[in-house]
C-alpha cells in the first residue's frame, strides 16, 4: 500500500500524541535512571575484591575438589599449622607444635582464645575428631597426607597428641582444616559426603556470608579471630565467565585483584599503568608422557617400553623453543619433576646431559638401537613395525595443542610418525586412566602439586598409584622405597639427597618429557590497595593465605 | 475443537516426553566419561575415597537398575543429586531458570513487539527505500552471532563508556533497599537483553515482512480499502491476524529452543542462566544436572509447540475445520 490516505486533520495534541509522548518521555527518565550508576558502585573502602573464572563446587572442607573452594575455606577454616609467605610451616590455629625426635608423634597446643564462629570454644576434641573423619573415612583431599595415621590423644581441652605409624617428613597440619565436632560429630558419614555445608562455621578470620551460584561468593571479617586483625571488612570472589571482560574488570577498577591472567591478556595488562602485573615460579608443570604399561591387556604401542625410543623423542624437542612459542615466554624450560620453586629440592642437571634439544643425537641414537629408517620418512624396528604413535591432548588447553603440534613435526624430523588428536579433558582423563586396558601411546597434560613439599609430585608414579595417580603406568620398585623413604626421612639434608636420587632416577626412565614449568601470571589494581607481596606459587589462589590478611586499603 | 481430539493431543506429548525423558537417560549414560575418574584426577583423592563415591552417586548399580531409579524419583519430583555441588538438581536450576526466564522473557517480549512491528512498516512500504533499509539490517544483525554482537556492546557501554555494567546480574556485595536491587538487575539485564533482541528481532522482522506482503495482496485487503477503512485498521486489524500465523510458529519455535539458555550471550555477560549451567555441566559430567536441564528444555519445547498446535487451531478457522 504506497498511496497515503487523506484522513482528517489531525489537532495539536491528539490521544495518540499525547500517549507517544508520555511513553517517550518514560523511556528517556527510565534510560537516564539506568545510566546513572548506582550508589554501591563505588564500595565500601575495606572490600577487597577478587576475579576469577572457576568457580567453587562446594563449601564442604571434606568433599571439595574445587580450588576456588579450597581458597574459600582455608578462610573460613583453620589448619593447625600454616605456610607463611615463604612457605615455611608456622603455627596457626596450633600456637605450638612438638615433635618427638623420629617423627612419629605431633603435639599440638591449641590457641585457648580459638572459637568457633558460633561462639564456642576450640578444642582439642575438635582436633581429634576431624583427623580421625579424614583418615578413617578416606574423606576427600587431605587423606593422602594421613595415610598413615595411627591415632589421637586429647591431653587437655588445648593439647593433642597426634601418632602416626611411621615419620612424617611432611607434616600433615599443614593440609587438614579443622572442624567443629560439635556440627559434624552427629553426622553419618553418608550425610556427610551428600552434605553442602551451606553455612560454613569454622574458626577462621574471616565467616561465610553469602554465595550466589554463578556469580559470587562473600565472605566477612570474624571480629573474635585469634589472629592479627586483617584490614579487609570482607571479601567477595566475582566469577567471570569472560576473560577479556574480567581483565577489564581490573583495569577499571570493579575489582582489585585476579587470580590467574591469561599469558595472551598478560602482555597488554602489563602495558597499563594503574595496574601491576606479577610473574611468579609456581608448583606446576605440564609434560608429555608415554604409556610404559606392562597390563597385557595395555593397548600402547610396545615400542614405547624402550627408553631408547622415549629418549630420542625427548632429544627431538628443545624446551626453550617450547616455551617461547607456546607460553610466550612466561615459563622456564622442563626438565626433572620439581619445578625450579622447590628451590635445593630440585635437582639439576647439567645442559649437555639433559634429552633436550639435540635431533642428531636422537637420530644416532635410534639408529643405534636397531631403528633403520623405512619407507615415507618412518623409522622401523627389525621385525618391520614402524615407530608411528598416537598422540592426544585436551583440546580447550591452548598451550598443550600447541605443543603437541610442536612435538609432531619435531618427531617427524628424526623419522618418528605422530598422529595427533585432540580431546575434551573428560575423555582424555578417561582415556588415560583406564587402567584395566589403557589404550594410547602418548599424551600432554600437567601437574599442579597438592603442596610445596615433594612429597605430592614424586608420589605420583608410584606402582600402588597405578589405577589411581598414576598416568603413565610407571612401576619402579627401586623408585617406590626411595619415596617411602624420603617421606619418612626427617632430616632434611638427608631427605634432599634421596630426593635428587629419585629425580635423577626417573628423568632417566624418561616415561615423562617435561616440557615447561608454566609462570603463575597475576594482576592487582595499584590504587585501591597495597601490601600485595609476591610468593612462589602465587599471591593468592595458592598455599599462603598471608596476602588477604596482610593487604590495606589505599 | 472436539475433547477427543485434545485428549489425543494430550496422549502424544506424555508419550514423547516419556520417550525424550528416556532417550535423554541413555544418551548421558553411554558417553565415555565417569564423573568420579574426573573429581579424582583434580582432586587428590585416595583410591578408597573414589569408591566411596562412586557408591555415593549409586554408579556401581546396573544401567536397568539406575534408570528405574530415575524414573521413580522424577515422579516424585526428585531429579536427582548434583555430582558437583552436593545438593539436589532442582536447587541448582532453580536460581538459574529464574535467572534465564528473566532475562529470555524480557528479551523475547522485546524481540516480537520489536520485530513485528518493524516487520510492518517494511511490508506496508514493500520496495522502497525504508523496506530496503530494514530489510537489509535485519540481514546484517541476524546473521552476527550472539556473541560477536555482544562483545560490541560490551565495549561500547563498558569499556569506551562506563554507563552500564557488563558483567553478572548483580554489583556484588549492593547494600540497597528492594528497589534499589530492582534496579541494580534491571541495569545488569540491559545488554544482554539487548544482544538477544538485536539479534532476534531482525529475524522476526523479515518474517513478518514476508508474511505481510503476502497477505496484503488478498482480496479482502482490496474489499476493506473499497469499504473505506483507515490504514491502520487494514494492516494492523485485518492484514495482520491473517498474517500472524507463521508468525506463531516462529514465536512457539523461538520460545521452546531459547528456555534452553541463551548460552552464548550468557556466557559473554557472566549471567548465571541456564546455558552457562548446561555447558559446566557437560564439561563436568554432573549427570544429574544435566538430565534435570535437559529435561526441563525438551519439555519447554514441546510444550511450547503443543501450545502452539492449540493456538493454530484457535487461530485459524481453516485449520480447526480439518
């Protein structure tokens, strides 16, 4: 219908006039209230904000897997003893500790001004059921660090005494918070595993105040804690599901603080004046490694049980390059098992004897084990099997993709065929963990180690960890005495020495290449507060909990 | 509209939400993937803990024995026990329906007021330049992804501008009376609804646009002019209704698939809907969450789409007669 029609005049302010009008000017005052920010924008001076992208699973100190859950409740909770920001073990809700000269017993003397957020005071019987739930009932991730616990003692209403069945090189405090019996002692260990907690009291320095799934978590200062008073009236953890939006969270100031930046938005941030970036050591690394299972039913290519074969292919990637090209730089070179924050822990191997960067030595090596090279540019055995393996990776892991595609062409230069596929990380753990038949040749994932003690990462290819940590199917006995031993080695300058043992011993059996020791990459606004003290492993979002407390408003 | 006929409706769509419900149970059943393996790896567990779990989520049942479970605890409204969070599905999804609802609903509303009405004026101007213009807009804002056209807006009024937030439903850790909250999410609703509408109404706009057109052309559009009603009354009252019913369809379409999660949009704007619930939960393998999610979709749908049927049959006299 293109021709207008010809209606009546219309008057000045007609009833439609008027209603468009009135609507319009609606929606102008309506447009100018959203626009004007809101009062709380600006929040309250002594609110230290966070950013992060995971979020917690649940607020249950014994069935947590979650490490945004682990950085909340080691809030709200205490642990007897606690890493300071050199990640020495001091005292915490313990004001002392004894130990008995073979390591075997641990008496604790509690804080008598230690209470519960719910008033009531802190005991030793508080202590006694809470180590008794986590290693009876094998509950969640702090029973591995008591796995062999004996019993406890209450002495008095603040002493305890804690036995073990054999010395303890780590000292388990370290890793267990502490609960109140008085809530959970009448629980079924059922209920307890089904239990959301969904109002944590602990007798930390800061309470649980509230957590609005998928967005955030609030936590507010405990007027009666033992300790210090922090400077922060609360905090609260905001989830971004966005990177690009949480860093520019930080940049405009909406929060103060994130706990990991992505390597690609590290560089730009670093760039921005009102915003300091920090580059850390942390306690992680992520290799390559190779099915060396000896399960009949193992569906790995045989021709990865020879170390020769592993250590030709390790010789075919140079670390360094791994790191600038895949870390862009923020990262160290791999090597042993400890990563380079272990500090003495680590032991070092000298440039020219390390399986890194040398493809000619690769080639001769194979050569020299019987591995002629066949048609299409592969190697091949005597009996004529080809050296063509399979590889997988997580696919939503940038770096290992990467990496992987790195090692491809790497591989293919000394006369290795790698056929590379990538995985979603569900199907990759199950894939690789399927210890009744593990079928795969080679993988690239990672570790983060549970605590900075070595005790975590060299505990990971033990042979009773096959069908649980263990990935690679690794089974040394000679290596699972050494860790047994050094766990229960007290002395320290003792204990580094088999520790180095055992690192030299398995980077020999390269069953992993450890590609890199990732920088852990943290960011914090520099005008709304101060006091930010960097630590191996991370400001926060790692072992210390010394950062929250320690930092003030600007 | 005889009762036979909506009771046999009605028989249709308990038989295919049994089925969906039933389909929906096997499919997260055979994927490779045990959600204990995963807690396990991340979480430092010992070998006696992970069997504990493993009893605690009934997995060490036979697949028949589970879904009877299943089917009965449904019946009973119980859907099940998040893996991840610890408490029952139905606390899980319900802040994040609420969350979803308001902000689909707002932006659905938006979408067909929106789209229709642009839809109008360019059929009404069929071949000119501003049928041109609309049409080739709505073109241009249809084919962006959600997300693409979200992140403009971000930038725009969050990151050149400050005028509104771009993050989250609510400023964290707000002080305010109920209105002041009102209008903290009202604020937070802003973009994302309008990332929805941009995108979605461009496509109802071309829809109507065609459906108009056509319906213009009938004979009693020339019989209503001849009478001498007004325009409006032409294209609103009469061409419009005739027109309206592939716009239904688009409506129960759009309405059905979008309770799902608009889970582009919520993921680039942090808003804590059912979207972003279904995608950490699959990468999770939370079963239980994502049996209750996806059994709430696939109803909506088919709801929405029984719905539709009836509208139809309301609608449209020819329809009803058959």
């Amino acid at each position: 219908m293109r021709d207008r029609e010809m209606g009546p005049q219309q008057p000045i302010l007609s009833r439609r006039r008027f209603l468009s009008l009135t609507a319009a000017s609606a929606g102008a005052v309506g447009i100018a209230a959203l626009g004007t920010p809101s009062q709380a924008e600006a929040s309250a001076s002594a609110t230290l904000r966070v950013g992060w992208n995971s979020p917690p699973d649940v607020m249950n100190p014994f069935t947590f897997t979650s490490t945004a859950s682990n950085e909340i409740l080691w809030l709200i909770y205490d642990t007897l003893m606690t890493y300071d920001l050199e990640l020495k073990p001091v005292p915490s809700l313990a004001a002392s500790e004894d130990v008995n000269a073979d390591g075997t017993v641990f008496t604790y003397h509690l804080r008598p001004e230690a209470t519960w957020h719910d008033g009531k005071p802190v005991t030793a019987a508080d202590v006694k059921f809470t180590y008794d739930m986590t290693a009876y009932h094998n509950l969640g991730q702090a029973a591995w660090a008591v796995a062999e616990y004996d019993s406890s003692r209450v002495i008095n209403d603040h002493t305890v005494e804690i036995k073990y069945k054999s010395p303890q090189a780590f000292d388990p405090a370290l890793a267990i918070a502490i609960v109140p019996q008085h809530i959970w002692g009448s629980m079924s260990l059922t209920k307890i595993e089904g239990y959301a907690n969904p109002h944590p009291i602990g007798s930390g320095p800061f309470t649980f105040n509230t957590w609005v799934s998928g967005q955030y978590v609030q936590v507010d200062r405990y007027a009666k804690w033992w300790g210090p008073r922090p400077a922060a009236d609360s905090i609260i953890w905001i989830q971004y599901d966005n990177s690009d939006v949480m860093v520019q969270a930080l940049t405009s100031g909406q929060v103060d603080i994130l706990t990991e930046v992505p390597p690609i938005l590290f560089d730009g941030l670093t760039r921005d004046s009102g915003v300091k970036t920090v580059e850390m050591e942390s306690f992680s690394f992520h290799h390559i490694g190779f099915n060396v299972s000896s399960n009949p039913k193992s569906g790995g290519n045989p021709l990865l049980k020879d170390v020769e074969v592993r250590r030709a292919l390790q010789y075919s990637l140079n670390r360094e390059q791994l790191v600038a090209l895949c870390l862009a730089g923020r990262g160290s070179p791999g090597s042993v098992l400890l990563p380079p924050s272990f500090g003495a822990w680590q032991e070092k191997i000298p440039l020219d004897q390390q399986f890194n960067a040398n493809p000619e030595m690769a080639k001769s090596i194979l050569d020299a084990a019987g591995y002629k090279m066949g048609p299409n540019g592969v190697r091949q055995d005597k009996q004529g099997r080809p050296l063509s393996f399979r590889l997988i990776a997580i696919e939503t892991t940038d770096v290992d993709v990467e990496a992987g595609q790195v090692f491809v062409k790497a591989a293919n230069a000394i006369g290795v065929k790698l056929t590379f596929n990538t995985l979603d990380a569900t199907t990759l753990s199950n894939t690789v963990y399927n210890a009744a038949a593990p079928n795969w040749d080679i993988f690239i994932w990672g570790w983060d180690s549970n605590v900075p003690d070595p005790d975590y990462l060299m505990g990971i290819d033990l042979t009773d960890q096959i069908a649980n940590n263990n990935d690679v199917y690794y089974s040394n006995p000679t290596y699972d005495r050494l860790w047994v031993e050094q766990s229960t080695t007290i002395n320290a300058a003792k204990r580094q020495e088999i520790v180095h043992e055992m690192q030299k011993m398995y980077y020999d059996g390269a069953a992993y290449c450890i590609m890199w020791y990732q920088s852990k990459l943290q960011a914090y606004n520099t005008s709304t507060w101060t006091g930010w003290t960097p630590t191996r492993g991370g400001m926060i979002y790692n072992f210390t909990r010394y950062n929250y407390l320690r930092v003030t408003p600007l | 509209m005889s009762a036979r006929y909506l009771l046999r409706k009605t028989a249709t769509l308990a038989l295919t939400l049994y089925l969906t419900v039933s389909a929906n149970f096997l499919l997260f059943h055979v994927l490779p993937g045990s959600p204990v393996q995963l807690l396990a790896r991340s979480g430092h567990y010992t070998a006696g803990a992970r069997a504990q779990l493993v009893k605690l989520f009934g997995l060490n049942h036979p697949l028949v024995t589970q879904y009877v479970i299943y089917l009965n605890n449904m019946i009973h409204g119980n859907l099940g026990f998040s893996y991840v969070y610890r408490v029952p599905v139905t606390t899980v999804m319900g802040s994040a329906i609420g969350n979803t609802v308001l902000l689909v609903g707002t932006a659905t509303l938006l979408t067909i007021v929106i789209g229709v009405w642009f839809g109008v004026v360019s059929a009404t101007r069929a071949n000119s330049m501003p049928d041109a213009s609309i049409t080739v807009i709505s073109l241009g804002l249809w084919s962006m992804p959600d997300f693409f056209t979200g992140m403009i807006l971000i930038f725009i009024a969050g990151v050149w501008t400050h005028v509104l937030p771009v993050s989250g439903i609510e400023t964290p850790g707000l002080v305010a009376d109920t209105w002041g909250r009102v209008l903290d999410v009202a604020r937070h609703l802003v973009l994302p609804a309008l990332t929805l509408v941009l995108v979605n109404a461009a496509e109802f706009s071309l829809i109507t646009r065609n459906s108009m057109v056509d319906a213009l052309t009938e004979d009693y559009v020339l019989t209503a002019r001849a009478k001498g009603l007004s325009r409006r009354a032409i294209v609103w009252h009469h061409a419009l209704r005739n027109a309206l019913l592939p716009i239904t369809t688009a409506t129960a379409l759009y309405v059905g698939m979008i309770l799902g999660g608009a889970i582009q949009v919520e993921t680039v704007f942090s808003w804590p809907g059912m979207g972003l619930l279904i995608y950490s939960s699959v990468e999770q393998r939370d079963y239980p969450a994502l049996e209750g999610c996806f059994l709430l979709f696939a109803m909506a749908v088919i709801l929405t789409n029984f719905v539709s049927d009836i509208v139809y049959q309301m609608l449209d006299a020819r329809v009803r007669r058959n």
